[in-house]
C-alpha cells in the first residue's frame, strides 16, 4: 500500500511534467498568447509538484514545489505589470506620437526601404 | 499501545494521502484532456478560463486532503527532522491553498464581470433593436 503510494504519484508527477509542457505548447499554437499558455504550463506544473508532495518526500522535493509556487506567483505579477504597462504605454502613443508597431517598424525596416 | 496508535495513523495518514492524490490526478488528468480539446476546437482565450478554474478547484481540495493528512501525522512524528518537513511541507500547501483560493475568487469576479458586461451589451443592442422604426 504505502510502496503504491509512493511509487504511483511520482510516476503522474513525471507524466503530469510532460503533460504540462505539451498543454503549454499546444495553447500557445493555438491561441498565440504566451500569458495564456504560461497559466496553463504552470497550473499543470503545480499540481506535478503537488503529487511530488505525497508520501515521505525528500527536502529536494519540497525545495521544488516551493520554488515552482513562487515562480508561479512571480511570474504571474510580472505579467501583470508588464501588461498594464503596455496598455497604458499603448494609450499614451495613442494620444501623442506614433502606435508601438510603427516604431518597430520604422527600427527593423531597412533604410533603403522607406 | 503506542505501536497500535502509531500504525492506526499511519494507516489513516496513507488513506487520507491518496484520496487527495487521486483527487489532485483525476483533475489534472481532466484539465489536460480539455485543455487539448478547447485548444484544438474552440481556440478561444475565455474558453480556457472555466477550465483552469476547475483545476484550481480540484487541487485545492487535494490540498485539503493532504493538510488532513499532515495534521495527522504530527499525532505521531517522533524527531525533529520529521517535524520540520513536515512544517516545510504544510507550510506550502497552507500557502498554495491561500493563494488558489484568492486566485479562483479573482478568476471568478473576472467571469461574473465579463459575463454581466455581456449580458449589458446585448440587452442595450436588443433595447435598441426594439426602438428601431423598421
């Protein structure tokens, strides 16, 4: 019973690991927003470091999922602040001076070619 | 006696334990399975939502099964070592279980949100359909 136990939850926290990059992936091809397919990675990923929890685990283990519940968190606020930054960069070229896209444009694009 | 109590808990500990590993498996096995299906047919960002919130749903009631499971196991936990993973251990799923809860909350202010602005938009249009003449 407790060989089960400890054997079963590492074995779907390996599977659930995988599980999670492909399910990142595959959000990210379809719907093309990283944030998104960010959320979906990490969610699997902590319930992978969550099953690693079960049982007798070893400090290792636990150094893991705590890592991946912060990275999660700080990923996250990192996103958000990085989003609202954007949008209120967004509406201030909007009121004053040239879209984001026109200044990337205007840097990558060759000089002969303007 | 003391032996007695000790495998009881044990046993209760390795019980509770993997009800909420079966717990936290069946949802992510769920969440990944429609994960790839709204991803390969709807392609829709709010599609996802509803999903991530089940998960987080499943897995914070694994972490109620094993923070149980954890308040067991200091009835029996003999040396300062066990003590301490086992404060390490509760203190992550203490915190993970604070954090998704906040998180489903804000997750579902969002929905009840976008589903109330929704709601707005098309009773304004219809409003100005029935005013429309023709």
């Amino acid at each position: 019973m407790t060989g089960v136990l400890l054997a079963l939850p590492g074995l779907m926290a390996q599977l659930l690991s995988g599980a999670a990059l492909l399910a990142g992936v595959l959000t990210l091809a379809t719907t093309r927003k990283p944030t998104l397919a960010l959320s979906v990675f990490l969610d699997l990923l902590t319930a992978a470091g969550l099953l690693r929890l079960v049982g007798d685990p070893s400090w290792q283990s636990i150094a893991t999922a705590a890592v991946i519940v912060a990275l999660r968190h700080l990923i996250g606020f990192g996103l958000r602040i990085g989003a609202r930054n954007w949008t209120t960069s967004t509406q201030d070229a909007g009121r004053s001076g040239p879209r984001p896209g026109m200044v990337v444009d205007r840097l990558l694009r060759p000089a002969w070619r303007r | 006696m003391e032996e007695l109590l000790e495998d009881v808990v044990n046993a209760l500990v390795s019980i509770v334990e993997a009800c909420g590993a079966a717990v936290i498996i069946i949802g992510a096995v769920w969440a990944f399975a429609r994960f790839v299906w709204v991803g390969l047919r709807r392609r829709d960002t709010s599609a996802f939502v509803p999903v991530r919130l089940t998960l987080g749903r499943f897995l914070a009631l694994g972490l109620e099964f094993q923070l149980a499971s954890d308040v067991l196991r200091t009835a029996v936990a003999p040396s300062f070592r066990e003590l301490g993973q086992l404060a390490a251990v509760a203190a992550i799923r203490t915190a993970l279980n604070y954090f998704l809860g906040k998180e489903i909350a804000e997750e579902r202010r969002q929905v009840a949100e976008e589903t109330k602005g929704a709601r707005t938009g098309s009773g304004s249009t219809s409003a100005h359909g029935s005013s429309d003449p023709a």
